[in-house]
C-alpha cells in the first residue's frame, strides 16, 4: 500500500509499505478515505519532536472505511465509514473513565506524559498514522465514530482534531457572556478556537498572528477581530490597551513550541534547542490575560522544558488550563453543531492534494504558499 | 440593556453553550473513586510484543497496545536504548533522543543506497512547489547558496596556493 514516509526533517516522500496488520483482538484495519495534515504535524517534519524516527508514517487526522476487525471488536463491522479521533484510548483506565481520553494510561508505552496518538513519533507511542491508503485502529470500539448519513465527508475528517481541538480550547477558557478572548495563532485550530469561543457568549474575540492572509480568513472565518503582531510595536500592551489596560478575560494558546516573535525565544527555543521549542505564544497569554484571568493551552510543545513567566501566573492568580483534546467526549455536541449549520468545518479547506504529492504538500502547508490553510490528502 | 442577540445574530450559534454552572470547566478531577483503585482497573488483553519496544521506566509494563513502527536499530537504536534507561524528567532521556534523531536520518539514506534507491533530495522536499508558488523565493535561495559555495571554494582554494 502507498504511505507517506519520514525521511527526516523537511524530507518526506510516499512509499510502498506493508499493509498493516491486526496485532490486537480490540483492533481494526482502516481503508483511509480522507486523511489532513495538521499543524502539530509540523512540528514532526521540522524535526522538533523527540524520538521521530525515519519510517514512520505520520497523520492523525483521518476517516475511512473498516476492511477488517479483531475477534474481540463488537461495535464496529466492516464496511463502515468512521471518522477516528486522533487519541488512542482504552476506554478503562482511570484516566478514560474521567473522560479524559487524551490521556489515556494504555496506549503509550515510551512516555507516560501523553497517551498514544496515531503517526506522531515514538513519544506518543510508535504508531503509524493515516497518511497512508490503510492504517491500523487499536481500541476500535472506543475511538472511531460512524460517520453520520447526512454528514460531509470533509466536515467529518475535521472532527477527528481540529474542531474538537478548537472547541476544548474555548472551552478550557472558561469563558462567560461578556468576556474578551484572546487567541494567539491563526493556523486552523486557533481560528476553530476563535469561532468556537462565540459558542460560549464572549462580547469580543480576538486573533493574534504575523501571517496576513491567514488573519484575513480569520476575520471572514471566524467574525473576530485579527491583528498582525508585526504591526504592533508590542502586542501585550495593545492588547493592554484594548481591554481597558487590565487584560483578556481568557487567552488561548493556539501556537505551541514554532512560535515567532521574540528573538530570545526563537533563538533558545528554536536555534539553540535550550528549550522544548519558542514559548513566545504562551509568554504573550500570560502576560495578556487580566489578573485572576484564564490561560488555555491547546499548542504543542515538545520534552523537556520550556522558559515562561510563570511567577507571573503565580503574581497574577491566573488559571492555566491545558490538555489535548478529548475528542471522543465533545463529539456528540460538535457533531450537532455541524448538523445545525451552526459550524462549517469544510470552511477550513484550501488544498486538496493527492496522497502521492505528500511532499509538496507539506510543503505548501511549512512554507504556507498558496495561501494554504487547511491540506486534506486523498489517497 | 444591550440586545446582544441581535448584536451577534451575524454569528451563528453564539452564546449557545453558555453554562454558567460548568466551572471550574475541563479538564479537571472528577472523583469517582476509582483513582483509589490505582492500576487495579479492568485491563485490555496484552498485545504481544513482536518488536523491541523501548518502554519509558516511569511504569512498570507495557501498555496493552502499542505502534510497532520503525523498532530501534542501528547506532540511533543504541542511544534511544540508552535514553531509556533514564526517565522523562531527565535531560539525559531526551537531548539524546535528539541525536539518535539526526544519526537515524543519516542511516535513512544508507538504508536506501544499500536497497538500491537514491534518495530524491530535491523531490522529498517537495521543491516542486516552491517552483510553482514561490519562485522567486526558491531562485533567491538557490542563488544565495551557490553565491556562499562560491565563496568558501574561493576562500579554501586561496589557502591551498
């Protein structure tokens, strides 16, 4: 079968692989129907993530149809069409029975911080991801979804990450009627996060990038205000200023360890590898949000360590809310969203790309040409 | 008092999920008891470990599932068995991770060679598309590289006279 490759940083290409293989009783194989590149998944290509190794099949984001099930899988049958949160969960640890199955205990054996996650390094348990024509599904009971009838294909392969992603972000914000949101990154989750925020009845809602075609789409989007930072002379105090100089309400995160925008960071985080990555984003939230405010992290930082202010977090009794998205909690209410028109997910779609062009596409997504915002790839 | 329905009528869903009761909100504790249970709960069948697998020595097994990509090899594989032997709260665990990364790409190409496949350098990088949306920036690259070749040839050329 065709699957895209890591070669190593910047390098990818589609190569013939094994087709995957039941390896146990609870799995499935996927026939992938849509697969997308996600942003996280940039920060694998340009080398930042830990234990990536050359081989690997990378993509998180995917639906498809069920070719074949483990003796033990009972709720899923073959030929349905499923969309697939990017976490692996069991379902039956401590951690799943909480709902919290972005952390589940038995699915990733290299690292205890994170739970399994399809085609993202060996940090996050070694597994090939949907960037292929067939990818294998542990846990197949518990993650993958049927799709529903009505359902857009493309609106479906969004729901495995970046509306539930987008939408947990809000969500952690804590936000109440009347509040001022902050999102720092106009990638595709932090203008899912930017639209979800108005789920929740906040008066303004604000976007924060340097790239001026993504701060447009965001502003049509998503209907919320969008500034570049590179026009700010700097964007805490505007951001200051516009909120009656006491802050955001909330602030999200919505950048992780790629962020651009002060030069100490970029260098000790991004040059140097000091650190897990450039913490500008998560600097700025923090020093944005009002005292007593609310910080939600959503972007992707890498081991081990990273260099914020957090005596300010202790000095300004800000809450700091974080995880990876639970994807298999929050599906029924954004599959209603999208049934109801009230969500457009497909919206996000720019490029459409042949799983055989995989390294122009990921170019074309790293280098953001052709003004790309959102990458689904057809096998 | 401000209509904000009609205010934000432009946004569809807005102020739809608003529930003021839900906070503190995700992720937080939900106390069922069964923490107390610890690892005692109802566990998969265990996948059988067909390749090495580096587990993390923050627990005590394997989890009952795991990816079987990519297994450790080669001089990268060494150091990954390395780093593993020290947990994730360590830089010794992760710099060199970082390392075995850069040597596994190394063995990548020697890989290929030795199957007969010569890497595409250009094509897996995906140039193609810098030629079509990006030209200018792609013909300023490749003349600023050759202009820097240019010079370290000239400057060690000199220092060989």
């Amino acid at each position: 079968m065709l699957a895209m490759n890591y070669r190593g940083p910047y390098r990818v290409r589609v190569d013939h692989k094994p087709y995957p293989e039941i390896l146990h009783p609870e799995d499935a194989i996927v026939r992938v129907t849509r697969s997308c590149i996600c942003g996280s998944d940039l920060h694998l290509y340009h080398g930042m993530v830990p234990d990536t190794r050359v081989g690997q099949t990378f993509g998180h984001e995917f639906t498809g149809i069920v070719e074949e099930v483990g003796p033990m899988v009972q709720k899923l049958k073959v030929g349905d069409h499923v969309l697939v949160p990017f976490n692996i969960a069991c379902g039956k640890c401590t951690f799943c029975k909480q709902g919290l199955f972005g952390n589940c205990h038995e699915s990733n054996p290299m690292a205890t911080a994170v739970g399994g996650i399809f085609g993202y390094s060996h940090t996050a348990g070694g597994y090939d991801g949907g960037q292929a024509e067939y990818v294998r599904v542990p846990y197949a009971d518990v993650g993958p979804t049927v799709i529903p009838p009505d359902m857009d294909p493309d609106d479906a392969v969004l729901l495995t990450d970046v509306v539930p992603t987008g939408y947990q972000a809000a969500e952690m914000g804590g936000i109440k009627p009347g509040d001022t949101v902050v999102v720092f990154g106009a990638g595709p989750i932090g203008i899912m996060a930017a639209r979800c925020a108005w789920f929740f009845g906040p008066a303004r809602v604000i976007i924060i990038d340097h790239v001026e075609y993504r701060l447009e789409f965001a502003r049509n989007y998503a209907k919320c205000e969008a500034y570049n930072f590179k026009s700010l002379e700097d964007p805490v105090v505007f951001l200051k200023k516009t909120t009656d100089w006491l802050g955001a309400d909330v602030c999200i995160d919505a950048v992780g360890c790629e962020a651009e925008g002060n030069t100490m960071q970029t260098f000790t985080g991004r040059v140097a590898l000091l650190q897990a990555g450039s913490g500008t984003a998560l600097q700025w939230a923090i020093n944005s949000v009002k005292k007593g405010g609310i910080v939600s992290i959503v972007g992707v930082y890498g081991p081990p360590y990273n260099m914020i202010p957090i005596g300010n977090v202790v000095n300004k009794g800000i809450t700091i809310r974080a995880n990876q998205a639970s994807v298999k909690r929050l599906l029924p209410r954004l599959i209603e969203h999208v049934q109801a028109g009230r969500l457009d997910p497909k919206g996000l779609i720019t490029h459409r790309i042949p799983l055989q062009e995989i390294s122009e596409a990921y170019n074309i997504f790293s280098s953001k040409l052709d003004n790309c915002i959102k990458t689904v790839l057809i096998p | 008092m401000e209509n904000t329905d009609s205010k934000y009528a432009h946004i569809p869903g807005w102020g739809m999920d608003i529930d003021l009761e839900n906070e503190p909100t995700y992720p937080m504790k939900n106390y069922t008891g069964a923490d107390h249970d610890r690892l005692n709960y109802e566990r998969s069948v265990q996948q059988p470990e067909t390749v090495e697998i580096l587990k993390s020595n923050e627990r005590p097994t394997l989890t009952a599932v795991f990816g079987t990509t990519s297994p450790p090899s080669g001089l990268s594989g060494m150091i990954r068995r390395w780093a593993f032997t020290h947990s994730e709260d360590r830089y010794r665990h992760w710099i060199p991770m970082i390392l075995a990364d850069r040597i596994n790409v190394v063995e990548g190409i020697v890989d290929d060679l030795k199957r007969g496949h010569i890497p595409n350098y250009f094509a897996e990088k995906g140039i193609k598309a810098d030629w079509k949306y990006n030209r200018k920036g792609l013909l300023t690259k490749v003349l600023a590289v050759a202009a820097v070749t240019a010079v370290v040839i000239t400057v060690f050329s000199d220092k060989k006279k």
